[in-house]
C-alpha cells in the first residue's frame, strides 16, 4: 500500500478487513484474506513480494468466489493491489460489498502497465465519478509497448524506483467508499486513463491525455 494515510474512515470500534494483505498488512485490519493457491510458484507469482507474511492476526483462505464470512460481518475493508490480478471482478466487488459498508481500494493505474507490465495483472482500472472503469489487459493494444517495457521492467526489478516514486500519485490510484459503486467494462483506454482536470489538480501540463500523451511525458521526465 502506498497511501496508507488516505485511509481515515477507520473508528476505533471497527472491526477490520483486509483482503490480500501481501507481506505487510495494515496495522489496524483484524482478519486478513487470502486466496487458496494449490501451486506455490502461482502463488508467489500472485503475491509479488520476495518476503513472506509472518503475522499474529487472523488468517483465513478461500478458493471459491465466495467470501467465507456473512453479510455486513465487517465495518471496513482494506484491498490494496488486489483488483488488478482478479479474473472476476464484478464478483469480487460484489462479495466485498457484501461483507463490509466502507472501505479502501488501491491499485495501479494503466500507465503503470504500459511501462512495466508485470505478468500478474489482468486488468488496467480507473475509479472516476463515482464509477469503477476496467478492461481486461489482453484485449487493449498493451504489447505495441513491448520495447519499452522490456527497458523498464528490468529497471523495476533491479531497484530503480526513485522516478516512480516520485511519479506514484499519476501510477497508483486509492480511494475511500461508504457506498457500493457502479463498475462497467470498457474498450476506451481514454476512460481509463486520468482526466484534464485530473491532470490541472495534479499540476500536470498536457493538451491531451491519452495513455501514450502522459506515457511520452513520463518517459522523457525518467530520462532526462
């Protein structure tokens, strides 16, 4: 999670949790979810972090597309870097919405892909008025950046993070709710990418905002 300080919906009484909570989970999630994987190597492909999850909360798995919890059985729900690796997302959202009223979601944005395209991810997503947007990776024009990622994606592994860093509040999106929300599947990869006005609040000058606009711009900020 990058952005552990948006979360503020959290009240003291609050029963907590987190779904997909990788190697670190949030200090304040009281039951953690995780997803059953019978092959480790899928597994630690899912996971994504070479550190293991050594915790004293409470642990559960499921392997179906059920949450093994009953309806409302949490205050809060903490998902972050999980949308994009789920296979079925209306379902998903659809059991997060049904065990919890509130919550937070964190998750990269298209450009993140478009750099470094991490194998694991299956879906590009942008939340925006109020509306969840996602398409499923495979279908979009992704591999036409082959040659970048193929620069980019070892520069990841290797630790040369400062730039993205620098660069997280344009890659990765998190957000509060306390309703449930509407998704809808596009083929616009203008829907899933930030808005002028996204781009005038976050003092970024472009006339236009296309995956390939804000990917030139980062692109030239990273080498120069």
């Amino acid at each position: 999670m990058f952005f552990s300080e948006r979360i503020k919906g959290i009240l003291p009484q609050d029963r907590v949790l987190e779904i997909g909570p990788g190697a670190h989970p949030y200090h304040r999630s009281d039951v953690l979810l995780e997803k059953q994987f019978d092959d480790e190597k899928e597994y630690a492909r899912q996971f994504g972090n070479n550190e293991k999850l050594h915790t004293d909360k409470e642990l559960i798995f499921y392997s179906g597309d059920r949450f093994p919890f009953e309806d409302k059985s949490f205050d809060y729900v903490i998902c972050s870097h999980v949308l994009e690796h789920v296979i079925d997302l209306p379902q998903f959202l659809s059991e997060v919405f049904r065990v919890s009223n509130r919550g937070y979601f964190e998750f990269p944005m298209i450009y993140y892909d478009y750099l470094y395209n991490i194998d694991a991810h299956v879906n590009f997503l942008h939340f925006n008025h109020g509306k969840l947007y996602y398409a499923i990776k495979t279908e979009t024009p992704i591999y036409s950046f082959a040659p970048v990622q193929k620069f980019f994606y070892p520069q990841l592994n290797l630790g040369y993070t400062d730039t993205l860093n620098d660069l997280l509040p344009y890659f990765i999106q998190g957000f509060e709710w306390d309703v449930p929300f509407d998704i809808e599947k596009t083929t616009s990869i203008e829907a899933l990418c930030h808005t002028q006005i996204d781009l005038q609040r976050k003092k970024i000058q472009a006339p236009e905002y296309s995956v390939i606009q804000l990917l030139k711009m980062l692109v030239r900020r990273i080498l120069k």
